[in-house]
C-alpha cells in the first residue's frame, strides 16, 4: 500500500514537474522586450517574469509599475497575483502598503495605492 502511494505520488507529480520546465526554459529563451510585454498580458507568472529578468541583471525598478498597476486592476485575480509579486520583489513599497487587501474592492485598492504614491512623491 504505501508503495503504491509513493509510486502515484511520484507519477501524478510529473506533468507538474515537465510543465515547470518548459515554462522556465520558455521564459530563459525570451528576450527582454517579450518579457516586459508578458509581465502585462500573463500576470499569473510575473513573479516568475521577474525572477527572470532579475537573473538576467535587469533593474527591476523599473517594473514596478507594472506591478502597481496590477494592484489597480478591477480583477480581483490580477490584484492578488500583483500584491504577491510586489511583496515579494518589492519589499519596501510593500511595506507601504501594509494594509492593502487584494480581496477590498478595486475602487478601495485604488485608492490605497494612491495615497502611498502620493505620499513617496511628496
């Protein structure tokens, strides 16, 4: 019994496992330009957008904004997969941010991210 566990673990891991590696060697293949535009349009993997272009030594201050305007958005998915990105390779604005809450309305989240650049600019 418990080696068939194993065995079905181990088999039902490996279409997560292959699919990681296509979509990292997908990613490292990509140039700088096709990632900025993915950032937008694929959301769902930004952390791993920017995990990429970071290993690449790109400036990733200059995707924040990207980022914050996922933070923006009037989807709920797209301010939830943005705050887990921003918290991750944006600490300080994160920080900012404490009590921002993907889940508040995006009127609410907009607001927020408002007033903390408005604060930074001023």
């Amino acid at each position: 019994m418990l080696a068939g566990w194993v065995v079905g673990y181990w088999v039902g891991g490996l279409p997560s496992f292959f699919v990681g590696r296509y979509l990292n060697n997908d990613l490292r293949r990509a140039d700088p330009a096709s990632l900025r535009q993915r950032l937008k349009a694929e959301y769902y993997i930004s952390h791993l957008i920017l995990a990429e272009l970071g290993r690449r030594g790109e400036d990733l201050a200059r995707y924040e904004e990207p980022i914050l305007q996922l933070l923006r958005s009037e989807s709920g998915d797209q301010r939830r997969h943005g705050w887990a990105s921003l918290r991750y390779f944006y600490p300080t604005r994160a920080e900012a941010l404490a009590d921002y809450k993907h889940e508040a309305s995006a009127e609410e989240c907009r607001r927020q991210v408002e007033e903390v650049l408005t604060r930074s600019a001023g």
